[in-house]
C-alpha cells in the first residue's frame, strides 16, 4: 500500500500518484501555479532510458494504467539448488520491463 503524504489515504498502487507521495486527488486541490513545479518533480523522478518497448513486434501497454514508456531491467531466476552451491549467477534472466508511470513490471523470459 501507498500513504499520500497530504490527506494519509492510502491506496494500493502507485497509478494513483502524480509524485512519490501525492496522490491525484490531492494534486487536483493544488492551485494552478503550484502545480507546475509538482509536474516537473515527476518528471524528473522517471527513470532515464524509458521509451516504447516492443516484443515480438507488440508494442507493450502497462495493464494497469495503460502507458506505454518503460525502461528495462534484468532478473536472475534463482533456484534452491543453484544458491545451495552458491552459483546464483548460473541462473537463467528474465527481462523486465517497467512502467515508467506506475511501476507495474511486466517479466518475459527467453528460450
């Protein structure tokens, strides 16, 4: 869960935040000027490297939020067997890619 650091709700994704800690409701009770250097904080808080991702010609959509930037990170699949002797980095990767909006990783592994 994520608190808005204004009103205290919480609410279980980040999709409903503009910043790190205020969330959209709260940004709309914001007056006009103030809003700009809210934005801008965002803004700058996005990953760098994020862009449109494609995989098997598919231009992916976050599913939760339905933005289309994400930037891309890989994972190890660790294994009980691999850590037991210590060689974790034999594990296969899968990359993820991560909505630059709200968060939500999508993971796809290759052969």
């Amino acid at each position: 869960m994520h608190r808005c650091s204004t009103c205290g709700n919480e609410y279980p994704s980040r999709y409903h935040f503009v910043t790190d800690s205020l969330c959209n409701q709260c940004f709309e009770k914001v007056g006009e000027e103030e809003k700009k250097p809210i934005l801008e904080r965002a803004e700058s808080l996005s990953k760098e490297g994020a862009s449109e991702r494609f995989i098997n010609a598919h231009k992916l959509v976050c599913p939760i939020c339905g933005h289309d930037q994400f930037w891309k990170r890989q994972t190890l699949l660790n294994t009980p067997g691999m850590t037991f002797f210590g060689i974790e980095w034999a594990n296969k990767q899968a990359d993820n890619y991560v909505c630059n909006s709200c968060g939500h990783i999508l993971w796809f592994m290759k052969d």
